[in-house]
C-alpha cells in the first residue's frame, strides 16, 4: 500500500472488492462513496438511491464510477452492496435487490439499529450472499448528498454485528473495508449493539429533540429571548436538534425497548437530582457532577474527543 501525503488514509494499490453498490445517497452513502473512490477499496462504485433529485445532484458531484436508476441495477453483479437508507426502509430495499445479488456477495447496512435491521433484511437474503451488518458510529446533523465527506470514519467506531454462523471471511473482508476508511472495528450481537447504542446515542438525541422542543414553546413566554441568549450548552443540544427526522423516527420506531429500557432509568436519576436541588442537597449535586466531570476527561484522555478550548484555538 502507498500512503500519499495528501490522503487521510493510506491508499490501497489493489481494490478490496471489484464492484460497490452503495443504495441511498446520503450523509453516509456518500461519505462512503468519497472514501472508497479516494481511496481504491473497490474497482467500481456504483450508487443509486429512490429520489430521482437525488440522483441528479450524485451525477453532478461525480460520486463514484456511475448512478443507477434502480438499486437492482446498481446492486447486480456486485460483491460488497451496502444499505445507507434509513433503518424502517433496509427490508423493503433488501427484498428489491434480492435478484440481483450474486452468490458471495456481501450484503451490508449501515443502520443505526441492528437488530431490528437484520430481522427485516435476513428473510431476503438469498443463498450464498453473506449478511454482515454494520454501523458506523460517526455522523454530522446534515443529511443528503451534499453532506459526505471522505474522512468521516477515521478514527470513528465501526460496528459488524454478523448473525451466528456468518463466514468468517466475508466478516474479514468487512471488517478490511471499514478499516481501509480509517474506522476502528468492533464486533458485537445486534441485541448487545441495540442497548450501548440506546444510551450512549439514541437517548442523547431523545434529549435534544425534547429541550429544543420545549425552548421553542418557551419562545411565546419569553418574548424569544429563549434562542437569543442561548449560551454553549443549549446550543449544542440545537445541532444534536437538527438531525434528520425520517433517520431518528425510524431508530426510535425500531429501538423501542431498548431505548424504553434507557429513559426509564434516566428518569429514575433525574428524579433523584430534582429532588436534591428541591432539599438543598449540595453534596448529593456536587458528587453527580464529579463523577460526570471524570467521565468526560476520560473520553478526552482516549483521545476521541478534543477539549473545546483546543478547538477554538485549533478550528
Ligand atoms: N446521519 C448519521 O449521523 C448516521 C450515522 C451512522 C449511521 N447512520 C444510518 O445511516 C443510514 C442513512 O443515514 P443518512 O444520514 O445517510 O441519511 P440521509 O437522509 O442523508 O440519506 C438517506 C438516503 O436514502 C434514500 N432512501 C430512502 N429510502 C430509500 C429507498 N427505499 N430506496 C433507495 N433510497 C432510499 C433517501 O432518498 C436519502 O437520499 C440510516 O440508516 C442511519 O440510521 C446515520
Ligand atoms: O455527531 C453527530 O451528529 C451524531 O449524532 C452522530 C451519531 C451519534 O450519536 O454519535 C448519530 C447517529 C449514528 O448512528 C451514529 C453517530
């Protein structure tokens, strides 16, 4: 492999696989498109996605070799076809390309659930094409073709969740594709991703749509000083607040237990910090938010996150 200097990964001199079909061209159908063309992880990039809209703005980007019209025709003959549609739409598309896929074929997602996923894809899957499913944990509050950008993954989580009995080399040759991006590659169960994810991404967002919701009714109380004076902390909830809504009311729709499972026990802990603030419970206050502190600098320590005074010295 050779490294050029102006790339953000090394690039492969022999493509991974010989053709891609990339279906849904979005935030992370393109990013994917951008990296895997920069970076020669497969000979032919070929995408296509339901909006005709869409598809014109993919042509006039020159993402990947070609735009197909169908994701049938996009997906025929290819050996790496990856799902970058919302989760409630994976079935519906994994039953329209069924035909298409060739037998060794690798038929992936990038679904922000899992399980639900493969329960609606694995009925499709015909014999002989391997189903490795996959969530890269990295994302913008922008949607649509425009969106992408090739280094999107670096250094970002990818997960493979493989149903049992899945061949050993299609998880290889995934877990080589994601790694070619620069993503970091773990391998768990849908159920296992489902429940870390309902904390760690799904309720964060939950809370956002929530804060910003109730800011905005506020507006009328406040004669609009609410998003006026916003400071740091409402500001960031409002990036989280604007991410895609066909995306975060499928993942609900298709995470519900999990993400119940999660708000229940936020509401218990939230109850348990009103009431401190209702008695005048300082200690109780003040030893929640050290612990919170310690986990933030943790995550700084591990590296995958900058301290914000770096980033406003370092844009
Ligand atoms: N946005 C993120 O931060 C992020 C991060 C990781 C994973 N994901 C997951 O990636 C997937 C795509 O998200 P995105 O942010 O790229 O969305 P996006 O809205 O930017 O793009 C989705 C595209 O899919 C197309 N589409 C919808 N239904 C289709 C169908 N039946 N056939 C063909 N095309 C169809 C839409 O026209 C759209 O262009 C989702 O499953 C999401 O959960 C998103
Ligand atoms: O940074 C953001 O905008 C994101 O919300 C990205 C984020 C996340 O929660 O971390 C959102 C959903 C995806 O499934 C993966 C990543």
């Amino acid at each position: 492999m050779t490294a050029p200097s102006e790339s953000f990964a090394p690039r492969r001199d022999e493509p991974l696989f010989g053709r891609l079909a990339i279906i849904g061209i979005g935030l992370i159908g393109s990013s994917i498109a951008h990296a895997a063309k920069e970076l020669n992880l497969a000979g032919r990039i070929v995408l296509s996605d339901r909006d005709e809209a869409v598809r014109t703005r993919a042509r006039e980007l020159d993402l990947g070799h070609e735009i197909a019209d169908t994701a049938a025709e996009a997906a025929r003959d290819a050996d790496h076809v990856i799902l970058c549609v919302p989760v409630g739409a994976c079935g519906a598309v994994a039953a329209e390309i069924a035909a298409s896929l060739k037998p060794g074929a690798i038929l992936s997602d990038v679904g922000s659930v899992k399980n639900a996923v493969v329960e609606a894809v694995l009925p499709h899957v015909p014999e002989g094409v391997h189903l490795v499913p996959a969530h890269p944990v990295a994302g913008t509050e922008n949607s649509g073709p425009d969106a992408g950008f090739p280094s999107l993954f670096l250094n970002r989580w990818c997960i493979l969740t493989p149903p049992e009995g899945t061949d050993a080399g299609a998880i290889a040759r995934t877990r080589h594709f994601w790694e070619g991006m620069g993503a970091l590659v773990e391998v768990m169960t849908a159920q296992h991703h489902d429940l870390v994810l309902a904390i760690t991404s799904h309720l964060p967002h939950l809370i956002a749509y929530n804060i910003v919701g109730t800011a905005e009714d506020l507006e009328a109380v406040t004669q609009s000083e609410v998003i006026k004076f916003s400071a740091g902390g409402f500001r960031d909830f409002t990036r989280i607040a604007a991410s895609d809504p066909t995306m975060w009311r499928d993942v609900f729709l298709h995470n519900k237990e999990a993400v119940l499972e999660m708000l229940g026990r936020f509401s218990e802990d939230l109850s348990i910090l009103t009431r401190a603030i209702r008695f005048g419970d300082g200690e109780t206050l003040h030893k929640h938010f050290t612990r919170t502190r310690a986990i933030r600098r943790g995550i700084i320590a591990l590296g995958q996150e900058k301290p914000e005074t770096e980033k406003l010295r370092k844009p």
